[in-house]
C-alpha cells in the first residue's frame, strides 16, 4: 500500500536520503518546521516502513571489493523447490549485493561485488554447486557511471 505522503513529509524524506545523520534541529530549520512535528513525522514514516532503515554506505573499492559482476540467470525449472534452494543459495551468499527476478527472457539478475575474477570465479562455482542453472551469463561492471540509493521524490524547492 502506498504511503500518503504531504510536502512536508518530503521534504523531510528528500533530506535523509542524502544525509540521515542531520541532526533534528538542522532538518526541522531546512524544511521550515519545528522539531516536534518534524520528529512526529519521521516517528510515523519509521512506524509505516516509510523510512526501512538507516545505514552507513560503504565504499567498496576502499574495502578491497573492486569487482561488480551483474550476473544473469535463466533456468529451466519453476517448481517450488527449485525456488527454495535458488532463493537460500542467493540469500547467504553476502557477496550478492542484489538480487532480481525479471519478467522476460532473463529469470534472475544479481549484483555480485567481490575483490576480482577469482573470487567471482569461486562465488559461481559454489552457486552452481548449490542449485541447478541452465545458463548464467555474467558481465564485469568497467564503471560505475550513477549509483544512488535514493528513491526519486520532489527535492525541497530550490534545490535540485
């Protein structure tokens, strides 16, 4: 269900998707509010699942995971148990970032962030040893040209 949102609320939702670390004051002073309604409205976007969570996004390259894989994935079997194990083998790998399914000829896409090669090499030679694919096409990420976490709502007038 979608949430009902005012200007307010996003304007306060433009702000912590660029930065959650802003302190009460300085978000209730840049959307031209007090605190207590400003921290009323974030209290009720958390309690909606407006607001999922708050997190430090981390550089990959400085953590030594240089390579970004996008791996696709067509099988030849839909039945439950398949699904089962596709979906535990993906969800314990912590080097699949995300993970997609598509409508289309593509069943599956992943993010697959890893140091190199071999250690991508060694991710898909555990997941085809945990379920059964009939055909994995991956492709190496040579740049990153837009990464972005956040959702595309009005940014606060004047700003862009």
């Amino acid at each position: 269900m979608t949430a009902v949102l005012d200007e307010l609320d996003r304007n306060i939702l433009s702000l912590l998707q660029r930065d959650s670390s802003l302190s009460l004051d300085e978000i209730a002073r840049r959307v031209g509010a007090s605190k207590t309604p400003v921290w009323n409205r974030i209290r009720k976007l958390k309690a909606a699942g407006v607001i999922r969570a708050e997190v430090a996004l981390l550089d990959p390259e400085k953590l030594g995971l240089e390579s970004c894989f996008f791996v696709l994935i067509r099988t030849s079997q839909h039945d439950a148990n398949w699904l089962d194990q596709f979906l535990r083998a993906v969800r314990s790998r912590p080097e699949v970032i995300e993970a997609h399914r598509l409508a289309g000829d593509i069943d599956y896409i992943l993010k697959v962030q890893v140091p190199n090669a071999r250690a991508y090499d060694d991710f898909y030679r555990a997941l085809i040893k945990e379920v059964s694919i009939f055909n994995v096409t991956s492709s190496l990420s040579m740049e990153v040209i837009k990464s972005t976490t956040a959702l595309p709502i009005h940014p606060l007038a004047g700003e862009a």
